[in-house]
C-alpha cells in the first residue's frame, strides 16, 4: 500500500474541544483503560489488535481502528470517534515507523501521563527509513507479545497471574502451528531464490531464510506509490523470463499496472505466485489463522517450485 501521510489539523483541534467538555468515549485502535479489572484497549491496526485480544481475555476490551481491508492504514484518516477513544485510553497500541502517522498526532493532542503506549517500530528498533511492515517479523510479533502482556500486568497487577496464563496459551498453543511453519520452512527451503511485488512480504522472506532477489528499489517505490525505474522494472522482468526466482510473492491489495504485469510474466513462467495481504483477510479472521494460511501456502508453492 502507498506510503503518504494525511493531515489531520481540523481533527486535532476537534481532539481539544472532546477533551475540555468531556465527551471522551472507546472504541478502536489499541488504548487501554481499567474499568473493574477490565483493561480497554484500542489498537490502530487489526493484527495488532487481534493479538492484543486474545491476551487479554475476559480482563481486557479491545477494538481495532483499521479493520476494513480495503482501508490503507498510511492514508487512514482518524474518525471523531477515533479521536474520543485515544483521548480516553490507558493503553494505546500502534505499528509506529512511520506507518500510521495520525495516531502519533490524536495521542499529542490527548496527552495523558498514565496512558501507556506501545509503539511497535520503537519495540522492534526499525532505523529510519526501515520497513515498518513488522506483523511479517515474526521475531518481532513474540517481542510484542512479551510487551502487550507485560502492559496488562503493570496496568492491572492484581490479574498478573491471570495475563501470564493468556501468554503463555497464546505462544505455545495459539501461535504453535505459526512458529512449526516458520521453522519448517526455513529448514527446508534456506536459500531458495524468491521475487515479490513489494516490500510488505520482505521481512518474513528474510525470517523464512530465502534469498529475496527483487531490487528492493523496486519493492519501496511500489510499496510507496511511485513508479520504479526502468532499470529496476527490466532487472525483474529478466529475472521472471530466466526464472531466477522460484516463486513470486504478489500483495493483492496493491495491484498496480507494474505489479499486473509481473504477476501475469511470473504465471506465464511458471512460477508459483503466492498471494498476500498487507491487512487481515478477512477481517473476522485471528492474527495466527491468518499468518499461517499464507504461511501454508508459501510451503506449497516452495514444494511445487523446488520439487522438495
């Protein structure tokens, strides 16, 4: 999806007037408040949120902004409403490197020193200018995890045991199929040559052990909605023509004409074409059931490519 920012001016001082009469309400993203040992959270993005949920349990409430799959969290402009959860938030949970900008500016014109907030990119150290995609790290997704967990506890300590119990579940039942699927592959498939039509996929190839060959000049300026050059352009086609990759990781919720036509090359090579999604598909779905069809997926068309 495009990398460009929005203002949101009018919304911030909108945020203020909420704030002095007291209209504050939750509802989305990832905030957190204690209510009857009830932590509210609101988290910018569903996969996020999804987590969050799940290891909170029946002691936290937690809805996502970003749901829709065909909302482009970069361009996402912040509701009234999204404006009145964060306000009212003690725990507010966002990717952060750059991605989702409007929630840095609703938190700055709600402050609140006991308001906890985690910032995925600051979690996972992404260096400027770094790939803020981190729902594909898996490294990064436990890190999260340990935080989130981590944050109920301090938010509500007397639930501690209760959070501890949810973690624990969640990493060696929930997420058990995820991590056997990572390790997996990576064993067997380390080193296999693979393309991919942008940059979104880039960090869980790299987790995955494979070699991304696409100019990741290419993978950026689709990711960030400008034209590759035609130096990068004619390196993939060469690439898909001498079927260097094996296999051709397509997001299908950034299908521009570039990427169309590398998808129609690839298929006309040969080329196993896995699908991704930059947002949960469908949205109902949890972060695991999610990560791990593409995940099978990816096993397949590895398998088909390698003849392993």
């Amino acid at each position: 999806m495009r990398d460009r920012r929005s203002a949101t001016h009018g919304l911030v001082a909108l945020v203020v007037l909420l704030l002095v009469t007291g209209c504050a309400q939750t509802r989305a993203g990832v905030a957190v408040r204690v209510t009857r040992s009830v932590v509210s959270v609101v988290a910018a993005e569903n996969s996020w949120g999804s987590i969050a949920k799940q290891l909170g349990g029946a002691h936290a409430s937690v809805t996502s902004v970003i749901t829709n799959p065909n909302t482009d969290p970069h361009d996402y402009e912040p509701t009234v409403q999204d404006a009145r959860d964060i306000s009212d938030a003690r725990l507010v949970v966002f990717n952060g490197a750059g991605y989702d900008a409007w929630v840095g500016r609703l938190l700055a014109a709600s402050p609140d020193d006991s308001r906890v907030v985690l910032e995925v990119g600051r979690v996972a150290r992404v260096p400027a200018g770094g790939n803020p995609h981190l729902w594909y790290s898996p490294a990064d997704v436990h890190k999260v995890i340990a935080r989130i967990a981590g944050d109920y506890t301090r938010l509500d300590p007397s639930d501690a045991a209760y959070f501890h119990a949810r973690r624990r579940a969640y990493e060696g039942v929930s997420l058990a199929e995820y991590d056997r699927l990572i390790a997996g592959i990576r064993s067997r498939y380390r080193g296999t040559p693979v393309g991919a039509s942008e940059s979104v996929v880039a960090p869980l190839a790299s987790a995955l052990g494979l070699r991304m060959l696409t100019p990741r000049a290419f993978l950026d300026a689709i990711s960030e909605g400008v034209d590759p050059t035609a130096a990068d352009k004619a390196t993939v086609d060469a690439q898909i023509r001498s079927r260097r990759i094996k296999v051709l990781f397509y997001n299908e919720q950034n299908a521009t004409p570039d990427v169309t036509a590398m998808v129609s090359a690839a298929r006309a090579a040969g080329i196993p074409v896995v699908t991704v999604t930059e947002t949960m598909v469908p949205a109902s779905a949890t972060f695991q059931d999610w990560q791990t069809r593409q995940l099978r997926a990816t096993e397949r068309a590895l398998k088909i490519a390698t003849g392993r």
